[in-house]
C-alpha cells in the first residue's frame, strides 16, 4: 500500500479505504447512475450490481456471518432487490442479448 509522508498504512487503514471505494462505488451506480442496467455493466465490465451483492455474501461467508442473497443484495441495492429493479431496470432489448451473449462467448 502507499504510504503518506512517514506514516505507512496499516492493515485497518487499508480497510478503511477499501469499504470508503466499495460504497462511493455502490453510491455511484446506485444513486448518480441508476440508468445504467446491469446486463450492460456485464458486457461492458463482467460485473454488475448483483455480482457486487454475491461478493458481499461471499465475504460475508468467509468471515463466519451467514448471509442470504436477498440480505446481500438489500445491502448493496440499499433496499429490496425488487423494488429497485420495478424502478429502475428495463427488460432486455434484443441487441442488449446479443451483446452479452456476445462478450460471454468472447470471455467466456
């Protein structure tokens, strides 16, 4: 990790930046871009929200704290999956499909 001046960073400090990243990300497609649909940050980037949420429940699992799908993704989300996808996410259109088809085969 960088360090600042004398101080190098600690293995808290580096947590602590980390969750700071995690949530301006989680506020950036959430709140700042919401239009943005999830099937097109997976062609794009191999990611989306919902795999945000099972890294989330992921890493909930490997520090002993049991977590359900809808819990992580409540948590990402900042409430019930489903009414953030009523508000927000459109159904697919053919050429979203294809595109994602298109970059699963090409990344696969």
């Amino acid at each position: 990790m960088a360090q600042t001046g004398d101080s190098p960073a600690t293995d808290v400090d580096t947590v602590h930046i980390e969750a700071a990243v995690f949530r301006r990300l989680r506020e950036h497609l959430l709140a700042r871009r919401p239009d943005v649909q999830n099937i097109d940050l997976m062609t794009l980037a191999g990611f989306c929200r919902n795999c945000l949420a099972d890294w989330y429940r992921e890493a909930a699992d490997a520090r002993g704290l049991a977590m359900s799908r809808d819990e992580a993704r409540e948590t990402v989300y900042g409430e019930p999956f489903a009414d953030w996808k009523s508000k927000h996410q459109r159904e697919a259109t053919p050429e979203q499909l294809a595109a994602f088809e298109a970059a699963r085969r090409e990344h696969g």
